[in-house]
DNA sequence: GACCCATAGTCAACGCCTCTGACAAAGCCT
DNA sequence: AGGCTTTGTCAGAGGCGTTGACTATGGGTC
C-alpha cells in the first residue's frame, strides 16, 4: 500500500502518476472499504487525487478494469502454489486459497468470480489441478471432465460465498438471522424435517459448511479415482478402489 | 403470461393494472429478452405500457423487486417438489430443478441467486432436503452442517452458471475460445499437464461438468451416510459402511 | 538549451440510471 | 355527492459510464 493513498486534489497530478498497478491497488482497496455500491470510476479517480475521468487514460472501460482485478486475485489467491505430495492435498489446497482470498475482497470477488482471464496465474493452477488429477489415475477425457468440475466446484462456491459477504451488512444479518428465529420458530406439522434439527441450523459456521463439502467432494474424488493415493493421512477413510 | 405484454402508451392505465404479479413476470421476461444490462426499472414500466417511475407504487426499490424476483424463481424451480423413494434421488433432484431453472433465466438468477427470502418455497425446499439428510441417518448439528452444505452447494453451483450465462454472448465466446484454441497450443515444457489433455479440454460440455461434480458430492454423501440406501440402483457402486 | 509532439491528466457534456416529492385521476365507503 | 386513500403521472435531483475537445508535461531531437 502507500504511496499514492493520498487524497485532497490540490494541483495537476504528475505524469507518471497512474500506473495501472496503482489503480488496480487502490480499486481494490476502495472494494474493500465502501463495497461493491461505492466502487465508480469517477470515485476511483477521485481516490487516487486525479480527475473523475482519469482513469479511462489507463483502462479503457469499467469492464476492461474489473478483468484486471479478476487477475489479481487470482495472482495473490495462488502465489507460492505448488503440488503437495498427496493429490488430495493439493485439490484441497487450491480450494481453499482462492476461498480465503475471495473472502478477503468480497466485492471484488462477487465482480469478477465469472470473469476468466487466461493469463499466467490462472494457466499455473490449472495445470496444478489437472497434474493432481492425472495423478489420481484418470486420463483423456475423463480427466478433463474431472478438472473442470473440480475448478468450477472452487470458483463456483468461492464466488457465491464472496457474493454473500459482499451484500450490505444488514442483509447479511437478516439472513443470519432467519436461521437463528425463523427456523427456530418452524411450525411442527408442515416442516416435519425442519424441526426436528431447529436448534442445530443456528450453530453452524461457514467455514463448517465449506469444510463439510470439501470433504464430500474430495470423498467422492477419491472413490472414484483409479489410482489410490499412499497417504498414510488419508489411509482407511475409504475402503479403495471398488468401482472403475 | 399474455394481461398486459401490450406497450404502447396511449392514455393514463386503469387502476388495478400494475400487480406485484404481472410486474414480476415482465420483469422475468425482460431480463430473459434484454440481459441485465437491459433491465431498469424505467424500461420496466415502460414496456408494461406505464410510466418509468410506475413500478415504485409496489416496490420500494429495484432491491425489493429483485427479491420478489428471486422467490419467484425458487419456487418455479421446486413446483411438484417430493421426496423420492431413494434419498439419493431426492438431493439430486432438487439440485437438477435448481440448474434447469436458473439456465432459463439466467440474467435473473444471477442477479437474486445469493438473497435467500425465507418464503414458503423455500422453506419447502428445505424441509425436503433436511429430510433426505435425515434419512441417510444424519442427526443433530451433523445434519445440520451436512443440509446447509449441499443446500449451497446447489445454489452456488447454479447461481455460478448462471452468472456465466449471463454474460454478453460475446464474452461467453471468448470464453469458451479459451478452451479450444488458448489450451490447445500451451506451452509443453511450462503446462505439461495441461498439455498432455489439451485435446480432451474442449469436448467437455456444462452438462457433463454438472453430472460429474453432483456425482462426486453424491458419491462422498453416499460414503459418509451412517445408513445406506436400499436401492438396487444405487446397489454395488461403493461398498457400504466403513467410515462413521 | 530550444523546439516538438505524443500522451497523461483535465474539463464539459450526453444520456441513462435510481429514487423523491408534488400532483391528479380513480375507485371505495358512507 | 363528498371525502379519503391509493395508484399512476410528471418534473427533477444527483450519480454513473463514457466521449471528445483542451492543455500541460516531460522525453527525444537538433
């Protein structure tokens, strides 16, 4: 952070002042701080103590930007990303990284899940993932259906947790609370199921419902996969290899 | 649908024209036509042959509508919602209805996919669910955890495709260009992964991606359920009862 | 050092958006 | 018929994305 944080126009900015580093930075910092509501152009340019439309000189619409900061997520969500020795591991591992990171940058995040931008960051955990899979014993076609799921399986449930958090607080707060009252006052005759687990649907944390799918689909990785893996770790979890 | 498709202003609207009703359905309908740029509450009333400003008699703000949006479609996806025999086939089932509906009306549900509205269908819905999961003999926070986990699930998996199918098409070209030509000429010595299944990238279509992750969740639930379904179709394809 | 010129930053403006407040017609209730 | 609430209409405030014309700036050239 720094350098150009500074705000309070005073006179024309240096030449050199906008670097496209620079505004992606201070985009992210204003995503942060305001949300997605308060992230305009004229604010960003206004933010970084330069004309409401200075921004255009650097990225040629909102658009244009928005896929520069897809990639820098990517880029901090999978920094220092290598194959762990276990393939298992190293799905897991992808996973939750770009998890963190999306919570991180909620708005952002939410702006920009959908948005693939083939570039270097992205291309390295590709190759990561689909390394893990042809590991597990799949191959051809298989593996690539395998892969994008998985990755989808990621971006997709990263993106919607990032969407959530990215919402006013208040609304948030509404929906924590449905699962705290509405729930718990559930009528007995028509949501049978509902109430039996009433006092339960409260206590439940993200990062219990992350870690709970994580595990289904990784158990359903493994059960499929041709080749087991030799963890010791992961040894009698699953009986192996029964179905091709 | 058909009451008030006609547009055209001529003279002032009668007095009961605008329902909540039909003011949802044509909002439905544009978002489906126009994408969700094409989508302001001025057009709205406009094509409802009112004033631009008509809709702000029934709905407190553009938020307010999109969550009438959002219940509506829910409960479009989980009509004729029941528990199968097999509880397998339930969870499934509810996660198919989400996709299919979400698909036809993408621009609307990546708009309302992560505001939950604790409305009847919804609270339908999960009953269901919470019922398959109690089924599989889940009980107590254990249930819970595993609910709120595959209720997400389906809502992230469908809210993402639909976000992707919301895009301009132009965008989802480019997209999809990444998979057949990007992938297909990446660098060997950089990606060796990537490269040895680049031919298998392409081919992959949404729907596989779809069958592939839900059976990897399902497998893992399967795996994980204390108590085993009795189906013959299901019969054989992992060994049951090993992990508690 | 004087000149040039591409370009980074500035400014004014267009059209569209969300949303508000004042107003008028329409239907209900007595 | 008179009054009251509701529902549709209208004018407008303030913001956003984006464009085109302008203007200062700093590097390259002689």
């Amino acid at each position: 952070m720094a350098s150009t944080t500074a705000g309070r126009r005073s006179g024309r900015l240096r030449r050199g002042s906008l670097t496209p580093e620079a505004i992606v930075a201070e985009s992210l910092r204003l995503l942060d701080t305001e949300g997605a509501d308060g992230f305009s152009l004229p604010k960003l340019g206004r933010a970084l103590g330069a004309d409401p439309t200075a921004v255009y000189r650097h990225f040629s619409s909102k658009d244009d930007l928005m896929l520069a900061i897809a990639d820098r997520l990517i880029e901090e969500a999978m920094t220092g990303l290598a194959a762990q020795p276990c393939w298992i591991d190293t799905v897991a591992d992808c996973a939750r990284r770009l998890r963190t990171t999306y919570r991180a940058h909620p708005a952002a995040a939410a702006l920009s899940a959908s948005r693939t931008t083939r570039r270097p960051a992205e291309m390295r955990i590709v190759n990561v993932l689909i390394g893990a899979v042809l590991e597990a014993g799949f191959s051809g076609a298989e593996a690539a259906r395998m892969y994008r799921a998985l990755g989808d399986f990621m971006l997709a449930w990263a993106g919607g947790e990032a969407a959530f958090l990215a919402l006013d607080p208040k609304q948030q707060e509404a929906d924590e609370a449905a699962w705290t009252r509405a729930y718990l006052a559930v009528d007995r005759a028509e949501y049978p199921h509902t109430w039996q687990i009433r006092d339960d649907l409260a206590g439940v944390t993200d990062d219990d419902i992350f870690e709970t799918i994580l595990a289904l689909v990784m158990a359903g990785f493994r059960v499929r996969a041709p080749r087991p893996c030799g963890c010791q770790k992961h040894a009698g979890q699953v009986p192996p290899g029964t179905t091709p």
